[in-house]
C-alpha cells in the first residue's frame, strides 16, 4: 500500500501549512460544501440521511483535491486512495478519516463501489489530459467524474432504475459542464481547458485569450453557447424530479436547482469568467427548487 504522510493523506485539501486535526478537517470540507452551487444536503432532509450525503461528499472532495491540490505524486496518491477505498468492500478497515465515515454508509445503502472508482479514474486521467478535442469528449470525461455522483446518491435513497439512472446522468453531466463553464479562468491557470477544442476553434477564439483580464467578445459568444447547451442538457435530466418521492424528491431537487442558479449566474456574468468564478445565488436556487417541486408534483397529478 502506498505509503503516506500525514499532510499528503490526512489534510482533505487543507493546507500544509497548519496542523491538521480532526476539527481542522471538518471544518475545511464543511467550508467547501458550503461553496458548492448546490446544497449537498438540504437541512431539511433527516439527520441520518444528511450524515450520508455528506460522508459521499466528502470522499468525491477529497479525490477531486488530491488530483488537483496535492503536493507529490498526485497519480500515487489517487492509487493509494483507491486501493484504501477498496478495504470497505473487502471488509478492511479503510485509513483515511473520510473513508471510515464513508464505510457505514455503504453498509447501510448496499454502494456499489464501481462509481467511486470512477471518481477516482477521473481525476488520474486529469493527471494525463489536460484538452478535450470534441464536445463528445468532453462528455465521454463526465461519465467519470461527474455521472457516478448521481447514482451513488439515488442509491443512498435506493432509487436504481433505468429511467431515473438515465435522466440523473444527464443532470450531472450538466453540473460537471456548468461548473467547468465557471471556473474556465481558473482552470486555465492550472494548466487545464475544458472548452472543446473543436467550439474554440469555431468561434475563433485562440487559448491565450483565457489568459487575459477580461474576456474578448468571441469568448463571450462562446460561453453563451456552452452556457446553453448545459442549460439544455439540465431541462432534459430535470424530469428526474417528477420520477422520485419523499426524501429523495426533496434532495435531488436541490441540486437540479443549483445547476439552474449556476445558469443564471453565468447568463449574469455574460462571459465574465476569467479573473473569478460567478457564484450562483442562495436566493436563485431556492426559487429554482420550489419551481421544481411544484412543477413536478404538478406533472405527476395529470
């Protein structure tokens, strides 16, 4: 098993500079699920169901920042992290914190472990990839990083078939899109551009304008585009909603509204994404989750 030091195993992307306490980080990945677009677990969901939700956040944070944040060897970190993630079916018990709080939420759900190997798959290819050459690419990436998060959380409500999968792939393609779509400034800063190669190239927008202060207005012609077709592929995954009951209606609904505020963030910014990331709005999600709710109920009636 790899071998890890406290601050390249233990810090769930907490920076090395401080000691690292069990409080320490908590408080780091409460901070992150705080910033997300969506709510990762609405309030008003049942303690146990909330505590579930976030122990899956919490490992999908993790792998994401020891594929973006570590320092080292990020590719030995993700293999060392998976091989540990593997103890919770093998029934080991796992090393990292967030694993051992993950392990009673597999148990008491049945996960299957192959989304969370996908996760990780995701950001070692990150080590690798750094363009997409095709939307279809691009797209062919979110069946890793982003299309597992839908199914591990419809299994925590034991929502498994093909309909709702289906729809829910959809929903956190578009998710995945949105927030690359936000974050293009910074992600270029990292190295790494999301945008399709071929979309750039229709545009006739060249990768050093994602370097500059402020964007050219073919960027921002391009960022409308991507800004839509993410909007389209959420309306088309949305429908999930009117599928579900109970619980998980309510929460899958929060992060359908999120990915909506996210739009609205982005239509606001009119391409504005290069310095800093346009954050969706509390207030903007929540009109997006009543509309949602109601809408949906409405649906199911007729």
């Amino acid at each position: 098993m790899q071998n890890y030091s406290r601050n390249q195993f233990d810090d769930d992307g907490v920076s090395s500079t401080r000691p690292h306490t069990a409080a320490t980080r908590e408080w780091a990945l409460r901070r992150r699920e705080r910033a997300e677009n969506f709510p990762v677990a609405l309030r008003l969901l049942p303690r146990d169901l909330r505590r579930d939700l976030q122990a899956v956040y919490d490992v999908a944070r993790v792998v994401d920042d020891l594929g973006d944040e570590a320092a080292g060897d990020r590719t030995a970190l993700l293999q060392g992290f998976s091989r540990d993630l593997g103890a919770i079916w093998e029934g080991a018990r796992p090393r990292h914190p967030v694993l051992q709080r993950l392990a009673p939420t597999v148990a008491r759900h049945g996960l299957d472990r192959v989304p969370f190997e996908r996760l990780v798959q995701a950001n070692l290819l990150d080590q690798q990839v750094t363009r997409y050459a095709t939307y279809a690419d691009l797209r062919g990436y979110c069946v890793l990083s982003a299309e597992p998060v839908g199914r591990i959380v419809l299994g925590v409500f034991g929502v498994s078939s093909p309909a709702a999968l289906e729809l829910s792939d959809r929903v956190c393609a578009a998710l995945q899109l949105v927030e690359h779509w936000q974050d293009v400034g910074e992600d270029h800063r990292a190295g790494r551009v999301y945008l399709p190669q071929e979309d750039l190239t229709a545009f006739g927008v060249g990768e050093a304008e994602l370097a500059a202060a402020a964007p050219s207005p073919a960027l921002r012609r391009l960022l409308a585009f991507e800004t839509g077709r993410a909007a389209e592929l959420l309306d088309s995954g949305a429908p999930l909603v009117g599928l579900l009951h109970g619980w998980a209606r309510l929460a899958v609904a929060g992060f359908v509204a999120g990915g909506y505020a996210a739009v609205d963030a982005l239509r606001r910014a009119d391409g504005d994404v290069l310095s800093s990331s346009p954050p969706a709005r509390r207030r903007d999600v929540f009109r997006h989750l009543v509309r949602l709710l109601v809408g949906s109920r409405g649906r199911r009636r007729r």
